[in-house]
C-alpha cells in the first residue's frame, strides 16, 4: 500500500478487526475465522433475504 492510500471499507474488515479488539489472546488465522463467520454468514443471510 502506498502513502495516502486508504483501505476499502468492508463488512468482512469490520467483523475481524471487532474480533481482535474483544480478543485478549493472540489467535491464530483459524481462531479468527472460526470467531468471525458465524457473524459474516448471518450477514450474507440478510442481505439475501433483503434483495
């Protein structure tokens, strides 16, 4: 990434870096996923019943 560029707004960023800041352990890439997809799919689930 270059100076001055900025990082796209996602929900998926949303859910991980709210996963790491409740998070006081140092999780591995699994523990993460494991902690976020629950939350991502009832997302997707939503978004699809509101199309």
């Amino acid at each position: 990434m270059k100076d001055g560029e900025c990082i796209k707004y996602t929900n998926q960023r949303v859910e991980i870096l709210n996963f790491l800041q409740n998070n006081y352990s140092h999780p591995t890439v699994e523990d993460v996923y494991e902690g976020v997809k629950k939350k991502l799919k009832d997302l997707q689930s939503y978004r699809l019943s509101k199309s």
